[in-house]
C-alpha cells in the first residue's frame, strides 16, 4: 500500500481488548488511517479505561508505523450540543460525555474529536451553542492537544453544518482556533448539493474560500445512494453509488488531501474486514 495515502475504517473499540483491538483491526485491514468510537456509540456511558491496553496499542502502532494522530474519534450519535436550551438533559449528557471522551483521548495520545454539530430549531441560537461548548470544552482541556473537529452534514431536518457557511460560522466564534477543524464526509457533502464527482477542484476551492483549507483535517469516504443534492444520509459502498468509484479515487490521490487521515462509513456486515480491505485496494488502485 502507498503509505503516503491515509486511509482506513471505521473501527469497532469494545469494552475488553478497546484501543488495542482497535489497532489489531486496523493493521488487519491494512490502515494507516481510521476512525472508531472511544465509548458506546449509541448511549452517554463510558467505558473505564485500561491504561495497559492503551500502552499495549500504543506499542503494537509504533511496531507497525502507525501513527495515532491519523485516527480521528467520533462521538457518540446521541449527542445534540445544539440544543438551545442550556440546562437540558440532553445539552449537559452531550457536553460531559464529549469532556470525557476528549479525556480518554488525552491520555491514549490520540488527537482529532469529530462530532455532529447538532440540531436546533433556531439555526442561529444553535450556531453559537455549539460554539460556546466548544469554547467550554477547550477551557477544560486547555493543557491538552486534543482537537475537536466539526462533521459536515446535509440539510435533514434542523441540522446545524449543512453548508461551509454554518460550520464558518461556528468556527469564527471559537476562541482557540488552533483546536478547532472540519471532517468532510464525502456522503454528506454530496447529498448536500458539493458536486465532488464532477467538480472536485471547485468544491475545495469554496472550501477554502468560506473556511480555509487549514481547518480540513479528516474526511471520511463513503459512496451514496442518493443524487445529488437529495438531502438524505445513505452511505454506500465504495463504487456501488452515484459518487462513483473513479470520483472516490480521484479524491483520496487529490494533493490537497492524500496526507489528511481519512475512514471509511461503508455498510457493512459480517463481512467487514474482507469488504474494508478490498474497498482500501480500491481506493489506492
């Protein structure tokens, strides 16, 4: 494999082997990139973390030149850091599982958090929600190197982020830029209406225009099932959807993003790690 090219998965982390059975996948599958869960995806609780499975990973990367700051952590899906109103349930499980997980981050060394900015019925109240719990999550990991990154998205209901202009606006009223990004997810991006089949060069063109190529830090590569510009969010498997292969190669080789760590959202099933594999072989042609 072009070990220039960062490309890998989205990874499983359970509860018994966690961020050392992370790395045995990824080196499975032959990543030199990816992207996993660091707790349960679907719920705020946390696993209690082994630092003798954080030294082990820790070893086992570096024995297989892989280098942790290329995996990007996803927060969990039932977050809503958008939520307007301050002293919810929701906005305070959402902020303290991303405290902790950006905690556990710190400690394994691992550098990019990306989460879904979130959904308000006020875009405007929503945009600056994020952004102060942003600013309050920095605050309380201000000696930390952790960098959270915020997660395009298409317009689906009151999604925050669904164009470059929201997530420039979150952006401008972060304080510490330096740990502030984006994560692209080519999905998204496309069923949002960025044509990155036919007009790749243009897309990252606006991108830099609205927010600046130094704020893209990851992307993950998914196919879609839908036309663009439709709104809806069905990741497809690499070659299987209206991206298309030839548009997916084209963008993990672009110069512009080879280096940026970057995980496929495939669907997937018992079969994951042959599919993952062949999909990275794919991609690197």
């Amino acid at each position: 494999m072009n070990k220039e090219i960062l490309i890998g998965a989205h990874l499983s982390y359970k509860k018994d082997t966690q961020l050392l059975g992370t790395i045995k996948d990824a080196i499975e599958i032959g990543a030199t990139s990816g992207a996993f869960y660091i707790s349960n995806s679907r719920s705020y609780n946390k696993f209690e973390q082994n630092l003798d499975l954080v030294k082990q990973a820790k070893e086992l990367a570096l024995k297989n030149n892989i280098n942790l700051n290329n995996f990007i952590v996803h927060s969990p899906l039932v977050g809503n850091l958008a939520n307007t109103v301050i002293d919810s349930d929701i906005y305070e499980k959402t902020f303290n599982s991303y405290l902790a997980d950006l905690k556990m981050m710190e400690k394994a060394n691992i550098k990019y958090f990306n989460f879904h900015p979130g959904s308000s019925a006020d875009r405007i109240k929503g945009i600056k929600q994020v952004a102060n719990a942003i600013n309050d999550l920095h605050s309380k990991t201000k000696n930390d190197s952790t960098i959270i990154l915020l997660e395009t998205m298409m317009k689906k209901g009151n999604f925050i982020g669904v164009n470059f202009e929201e997530l420039n606006e979150i952006i401008s009223l972060v304080k510490d830029k330096t740990r502030v990004g984006v994560c692209i997810d080519t999905c998204h991006v496309w069923d949002a209406g960025y044509d990155i089949k036919n007009n790749l060069d243009g897309v990252l063109r606006e991108f830099d225009n609205t927010i600046g190529l130094k704020f893209l830090k990851g992307l993950h590569i998914n196919d879609s099932k839908n036309k663009l510009g439709s709104h809806v969010d069905r990741h497809q498997a690499i070659g299987k959807g209206y991206i298309g292969l030839k548009a997916l190669r084209e963008l993990v080789h672009h110069p512009k993003l080879f280096h940026l760590p970057k995980a496929l959202e495939t669907p997937y099933g018992n079969d994951d790690f042959r599919r993952w594999k062949d999909e990275i072989e794919l991609l690197i042609g």
